[in-house]
C-alpha cells in the first residue's frame, strides 16, 4: 500500500499547552512520493514483530512498532497479535527522513489503516487517529488520508479541506532537522511572534492563493528557528520555494515548461 509523503502549505504556531505547541496548518498529500508498505509470510512463526526497511532508527524507536504497541494495547486483539506472529512489514523507503514530509508519520497511519482493514479490527478513523496521535502529532492526517486539510491543535484535529491538488516540486538538502531541537528553538526566541489573526484567514484562502501571495517566512513559522540550527538551510532559501514542516525540504508551484 502507498504511504504518501506531505507538504505544510503553511505552519503556525497558535499557542502552547504544557511542553506541546498548539498549530493551525493546512497539509497536503504529495501523490507522487510515497513508500510502499506491504505484510508478507514469515517463513516460520515468530512472536518478534519483525520491520524490514532502509529506517534511521531501530524498530523500537520506529512510529509503525509504536502505533502497534499502541494499537494492541487499544484492542487487546488475539488476532492482530497472532497476525504479526506469521507476518513481517516490509517498507520502501523513497520518502527522505528528517525532512519535513512526514515519513514516519504516514508510514504509521498507513500501517494503522492496513491493520484495520485487513483484521476487520471494525475501529473508526475517529478511534485509528486518536491512537496514531498518542505516537505522533501529524499522524491523524495520514489516517483520514485527505488529499487537503486544515489542523489544529497539536495535530490531532483534522478537517479536509476541498480544493483542486497542486503539482508540486520538492527539494531535499541532506540536513537532516531535529523537530524538538526546532520548537524548542522557537519557544525560546520566536515565541512572541505568534499570530493567530494571519493563521486564522490562511486557513480561509486555497493553497494556490496562499502560495502566490504570501512569503515562506511569513508562512512557516518553524524556518527561522530551524535556519537558526542549520545555517546551511538559508543557501535554499529561494524566491517562490517554500518550507515544510521543521525542514529540511523546500517546495514550490511546478513551473510550466
């Protein structure tokens, strides 16, 4: 099953709860980058929750073993137990890492809409985002899998957002971003910046309007913070290119040929 990456047409930061930063973003699925997640036999039975893939991480740090830690404990399902017993989840990896796509975090409510599905586990995207959200703050958009949504909160709370998808293109420094180092660097020094006036009419505007509007670094809040932390990001910082998330890619508007 395709697991697609996504794109922050804007990120704002619209207060904090606890150690948590509340946002008001609208994401947007990137069609044509996605991993491939697939389940297939275990040669012989073994309890161990097998992961195969190209991870930066072991698979006790990994959303998917999170979320199904997480999906377990939600169900107390024998069947989704035993299932993992004879089945191993192998991923494509195409999606870069640290990025600010969103990798991990569809290859988590990929995975979570795949066990649904395939067990008959019979639970709502409702009950399936709340459990991904225990994990991770974006992974409730890639359950719902909206082309286009506007979310708040600190990510659990998704509305699909009706407008045609945009042909993007992206670009990748190998920078890798620390997302908690990046908040962090925004709580400390940019925390006073907040705007919830300009977040709330963005979340009214299409992602065309928005792009063709405004500037990236009226856009994402988290790129200053996170050029801050890699001086290295500023060399992309391009007319037109916008940021995603806490980075480190860049997008933009294809241009026609």
């Amino acid at each position: 099953m395709k697991s697609f990456a996504k794109v922050n047409i804007f990120l704002k930061i619209t207060g904090t709860q606890g150690n948590y930063h509340l946002i008001a973003s609208r994401f947007m699925l990137i069609k044509n980058l996605f991993d491939k997640i697939e389940f297939r036999e275990k040669k012989q039975k073994k309890d161990e929750f097998e992961l195969i893939g190209n991870f930066g991480c072991q698979t006790e740090s990994n959303t998917i073993y999170k979320v199904y830690q997480k999906l377990l404990a939600y169900t107390n399902s024998k069947k989704l137990r035993d299932f993992f017993s004879f089945h191993k989840i192998v991923v494509e990896k195409n999606i870069p890492e640290f990025a600010g796509l969103g990798g991990g975090s569809s290859n988590a409510g990929t995975f979570l809409n795949m066990c649904n599905d395939r067990l008959k586990l019979n639970l709502t995207k409702d009950e399936l985002a709340k459990i991904g959200a225990d994990v991770g703050a974006d992974i409730p958009f890639f359950v719902y899998g909206f082309e286009s949504a506007n979310v708040f909160g600190v990510g659990e709370i998704v509305k699909k957002f009706d407008e045609k998808p945009l042909n993007l293109e992206i670009i990748t420094p190998k920078i890798e971003s620390d997302t908690k180092a990046v908040y962090q660097n925004y709580r400390k020094n940019y925390i006073e910046t907040i705007d919830e006036n300009l977040a709330n009419n963005l979340l009214k505007l299409t992602s065309k309007e928005i792009l063709e509007n405004y500037k990236a670094t009226i856009l994402n809040d988290l790129l200053n913070p996170s050029s801050d932390l890699s001086p290295k990001l500023k060399g992309y910082q391009k007319k037109n290119w916008f940021f995603s998330g806490s980075g480190s890619s860049f997008f933009r508007l294809k241009i026609k040929e």
